[in-house]
C-alpha cells in the first residue's frame, strides 16, 4: 500500500477524478437545457467528466510506472510549516477585524516565523515589531485603508 | 499621422507629474518585490493590486504596468546575483548571467540586461502602438464562436508552455475553468456550486487563488527546501558595460527583440518562451566557437534573453488589448485589475477610453525607461535586500500577502482562500502539477462558457458553427496542430530537454 502513496502520477490522477466527479454531480443540481439554450449545468457538467477522464488516463500513467515508484523515495511530503502558516493565515483572519491589526501582524508574523527550521526568535521578535510599524505606517496612514488598529480602537 | 497624434495623445497622460510617480512607485515596488528569491511576478502583482485600488484607473494600470516591468527585472537582478531565478522567464538569465557574477562581472551583466531591456521595451511599445489600432478593428468582427476557439487555442498554448506531463497540464486548466464558473451564473441568476455560502456566491477571488497558490504555495514549497545561495555581493564590479560588450551584443540584442516581440503575442507565449527561444537562437548562431562558451558567462547569453523577454513582457498586452484574453497569467491579472476598476478589456477600450488605451501604452515606454534610471544607481540597495534571510522574508511576504487580499474586499473570507489554496498549491507542487495553466483557465473559464452560450444560440443549438465560421475554425486547426505536434514523440522529448535546463 505505501508504495501507492509514492505515486505522484497516482494520486494527481485519483485528485482529478475525484473533483470532476464531485462537479458533475454537483451540475445535476441545475438545469441542462437544451445545446441551444444551455442551462447553468451545461458546462461544467461536460468539464467534470472530461477531468474525471484525464484524472483516469493520469492515474493509468501512474500505475504502468508503478514500479519505478515503489522504488523511488517518495513524495516527502512535510505537513509541519503547512499547518504553522495555515494556522497563522487563519488566525491572522479571525483577529485582524475583531482585535486590530497590530495583534493580527504580530500573530501572523511571530507563528509562521517558528516553521523555519533555522529560526532565531529574537530576530523573529525584531521583524514582527517592524512589520507592524511598517504596515501601520503604508496601510493605514499612508493608503488610509479602512482597519482597526488596536482592539479599542474604533 | 495616425500613430503619431496617438502616441501625443498617450505621453500627456502617462507624462503628468502624478502618473510618472505612479509609474516610478509601481517600478520601484515591483523591483523591491520581485528581487526577493522565490516571487515571480503573478505573486509580485497580485501582491501589489492593492495599493493601485485607490487610484483613479489610468494611474493604477501605468503603476501596474511598473509593478510588472519592475518585477521582472528585479527577477533578473536575483538571477544574475544569486543564481535564484524568481520567475521562468529569467531562468535562462541565470545560466550566464551567474557565471559572470562569479567573475566578477555581475555590474556588466546587470548593465547589459537592464540596457537590451530598455532597447527592447523601446521597440515592442511602438510596436504595441502600430499594431493594436488595426488589431481592434480585426476584432470587432469576431463572433462569439471565434472567441471561444480563440480562448482553446490560448489555454493549449499555456498547455504547451507549462512544465512537465501535457495530460496534467490539460487537467489543470479543466480545474480552473470550473473552478472560475463557481458563483452566481450570469444567464440563469442560479449559484453554482456555493454550498449555500454566501460569499461564494460572488465567485472565488481571483486575487486570493494567485496570491494563495503563487505567494503561499510557493513559500511552503520554498520552507521544505532549505536555502542554498550564494550572493556575490561585495564584487558587482563597474555595471557600464565596455566597449567590447556593446560589440559583443548589438546582434543579441536585436534578435531577441524581434523574436521576443513576435513571441509575446502569442497565446500562452509572453516573456517565458521569448527568453528561453532566444537563448537557444543565440547559442546556436554563436555555435562552439563562442568565447567564452555559453553557460560559462558568455554577455550573448544575457542580453539576448533580458531583452526578449521584456519585448515578449511588452507586447502580450496587444491581444489583451485589443481582444480582452489575456495571453499567460500575468496578464490574467491585469484583467483582474482592469475589471476592479470597472474597465471591461477588449476591442471597445481604445475607442471608449483612448486615454487609458494610449496613456498605457505611452507609459510602458515611460516604465521601461524608469527602470534603467532606477535600477542602475540602486543596484546596491537590492544587492542588500538580497542578503535578508529567507527566516525573515518569508512572513513579512506572507503578511503582505494576508494584508493586501483583506483589502480587496474587506472580508476575511479572502483570507480563508488564500489559506486555503496555500494548502492546494502545496500539493499541486508536490504532485507535479503546474499552476500557471489553472490560474489562465480560472480567467477565461467564464468567458469561455458565455461565448459558447451565445455562439450556440446564435446557431440554434449547432455545433457546426465552430467549423463554419472560418476565424473559428482555424483557430481550432491551429490548436489541434498544437496538440498533435505536443504529442510527437520527437518533440516531447525537445520539450522535456528545454525545461529540464531550469
């Protein structure tokens, strides 16, 4: 089974197939019309099934060189930084119009910082306090966008 | 004449003192951006759109068309400085331009390229100027059904273009073009695939797919790498290059300019295919008796590229002007751009809006000219920011990231998509699948399904009508060529050859 999961080819064939499928069945949801008058599920009806055919021809590439695969290092893939800075980006949503953006920045800055592996968090504290001076200085006084800076501000 | 009242017309407005410092801002960002390892100019410019959003729309397109100019020359700078080529299109830069900045030369080369650029941009903009009027004129005559087969034969040109498996690469744009049609149907008012999320109904940002896949991706691509440059940065050496050089790259120049120039304006072409198409020419005109051989610092292998580059940069704007597709991603964006500021790109622009049509045009000449000025004298400021860390560039990249696609909208749920298509570009990476094409048919998606709604009405339901209309058809031919050509196994091997040089 690990072999499998080596299979780039494999897997990129089975994401294709997957997300055609689930667009075809979604079109199912509205109207086909006629080839004339070509209802809201017309086209990415006829787009689902050619993804999900290319996902097939793909994953057909991938199986005939399976054996190369099962030899091959695999894939590597490393999930750490992208939960870190998927965390911060989510975060960095959630407090920029509740909290302000110097929290917001700070958050940001500071947590996807800790996924290099070469991180130092002094530095990190430097740049995260530059960062927010600097973007409260271009984004609010400088282009006057609309944003909270602090929690109490309004 | 015509071209001159036009071109009057265009330099008084790309020649105000307001729109020059828009021009001179959108250089200098898109340098300052672009010069970091590992930013092409899709993430540079998507980056960017938001400091243009209060603008008046003339101005933010001439910062725009800075942001890019600026972008890609300051790819070139890391190319030729660290041998991190931050975009595709300055991979072949590196090849030469690297190995003259280990011997001492990187001033030369950085002269060289930012000399053929200027050059080059000079000709591809009077280039733009004879060609778009007549081409607009062209295009008023296509029906639906020749924009349709137009934009197929677009997305088989970024097909073509696109790295590695051709079956993927025709996947992607699949995947992009559904993922365009999310959102509320023009025709029927019915919203497609929004599970009952009401800002999906609006569709799904362009700006945060760019920014996601490009900028986040792209970092998260970068973090499992680790870092391995090296700056030359206490030798640039003189950056005017000599007499010899001039000499040695007159005839580069000239010929990555024109080949640059026919290249750019075709679909799925641009900067990409002009530089690596020019690099062969050069090294295959210079033959093995070049000295030095190219790969080892030969100032051909710069020049040639540099300038065919930023003439491809240049006039892949023409069928964005003149038929509203945009030819590759960055230009993708520049339709983003255009439509935030309420500008619907096409054949209309140049009569509804002559001033936009021609201040732009004047004003990539201006932008082009604004980077030798520029970069010259601030070589050494780039050279610094070349030394920060990617430990620290990469989450002040991301806040900016964060930051600018909040303010499109002011909503957070543009947050969520780029964190979201961070996570997507992450895989698609990892699985070989290559994002310039999804992010072109993410673009065109709805237009394509809007003119085969028309063009099929038009025909009462006749698929025929593709065939028959002869703009159409040859369109078509010329995409099937495309795609049978793609397939010889002859070629497929050329192709992976070229590619495998970055």
């Amino acid at each position: 089974m690990n072999g499998f999961l080596k299979n780039k080819d494999l897997l990129a064939g089975i994401m294709f197939i997957a997300v055609g499928l689930i667009f075809v069945v979604g079109a199912y949801n509205y109207q086909m019309g006629t080839a004339a008058r070509m209802g809201p599920g017309f086209f990415p009806r006829i787009l689902g099934f050619i993804m999900a055919g290319l996902g097939f021809i793909i994953a057909g590439i991938g199986l005939k060189n399976q054996a190369q695969y099962a030899q091959s290092e695999g894939i590597g893939w490393t999930w750490k930084p992208v939960i870190i800075l998927t965390v911060a980006v989510v975060l960095f949503g959630i407090t920029l119009p509740t909290l302000g953006m110097i929290i917001a920045i700070s958050l940001l800055t500071f947590i996807s910082g800790v996924a290099a592996h070469d991180k130092n968090y002094r530095e990190l504290a430097f740049i995260t306090v530059i960062m927010c001076i600097f973007c409260a200085g271009v984004f609010i006084w400088g282009l006057k966008l609309q944003m909270k800076l602090f929690p109490w501000s309004g | 004449m015509d071209l001159l009242s036009n071109l009057s017309l265009g330099f008084g407005v790309a020649l105000t003192a307001t729109n020059i410092l828009y021009a001179l801002i959108g250089c200098l960002l898109g340098t300052l951006i672009g010069v970091l390892p590992g930013i092409g100019p899709v993430a540079t410019i998507a980056m960017l759109l938001p400091t243009t959003y209060a603008l008046p729309p003339v101005s933010a397109l001439i910062m725009l068309a800075g942001i890019y100019y600026g972008a890609q020359y300051g790819g070139s700078t890391t190319a030729i400085l660290v041998n991190l080529p931050g975009e595709s299109s300055s991979v072949v830069t590196a090849l030469d331009g690297y190995q003259m900045a280990r011997k001492g030369r990187a001033g030369a080369a950085l002269g060289m390229a930012a000399i053929g650029s200027f050059i080059a941009g000079s000709f591809s903009t009077l280039l733009v100027a004879a060609f778009a009027p007549p081409l607009s004129e062209a295009a008023l005559k296509f029906g639906p059904a020749d924009y349709f087969s137009l934009m197929v034969l677009g997305l088989f040109a970024a097909i073509a273009m696109a790295h590695g498996s051709i079956v993927k690469a025709i996947a992607m744009v699949v995947l992009g073009i559904v993922l365009g049609l999310v959102g509320t149907d023009v025709n029927s008012g019915v919203a497609r695939y929004s599970f009952d999320v009401p800002e999906l109904t609006d569709g799904i940002g362009f700006v945060g797919v760019a920014m996601g896949i490009f900028g986040i991706g792209e970092i998260l691509t970068n973090l499992e790498q680790g870092e391995d440059r090296e700056v030359f940065t206490s030798k640039v050496g003189r950056l005017l290059p000599t007499v010899q050089d001039f000499k040695d790259s007159w005839g580069a120049i000239t010929r990555g300019t024109l080949l640059g120039s026919v290249l750019g304006i075709l679909p799925g072409g641009g900067a990409v295919l002009a530089s690596f198409a020019s690099y062969t020419l050069e090294k295959k005109i210079a033959g093995p008796k070049a000295n030095p051989p190219f790969g080892q610092g030969n100032i051909r292998g710069v020049a040639a590229p540099e300038s065919a580059n930023n003439a491809g940069a240049q006039t892949s704007f023409i069928p964005l002007l003149t038929l509203g597709i945009p030819p590759n991603a960055v230009m993708a964006l520049m339709v983003g751009a255009m439509t935030i500021h309420n500008i619907q790109p096409g054949p209309q622009v140049i009569t509804a809006n002559p001033q936009l049509f021609w201040g732009l045009i004047a004003s990539m000449w201006v932008g082009n000219a604004m980077l030798v000025i520029l970069n010259l004298p601030l070589i050494g400021m780039w050279v610094q920011l070349l030394k920060i860390p990617y430990r620290l560039l990469y989450p002040m990249i991301l806040v900016f990231c964060a930051i600018g696609v909040y303010t499109v909208n002011n909503t957070t749920f543009d947050v969520w998509i780029i964190a979201a298509f961070g996570v997507i570009g992450y895989i698609f990476a990892k699985l070989e699948c290559e994002a310039a094409p999804l992010l072109l048919g993410f673009i065109l998606g709805p237009m394509m399904e809007e003119n085969l709604r028309r063009a099929m009405l038009l025909s009462r339901g006749d698929p025929m009508v593709f065939l028959e209309r002869p703009i159409s058809a040859s369109m078509l031919v010329l995409a099937g060529l495309l795609l049978v050509v793609l397939a010889l196994p002859a070629i497929r091997k050329k192709r992976d050859e070229t590619f495998v040089e970055d």
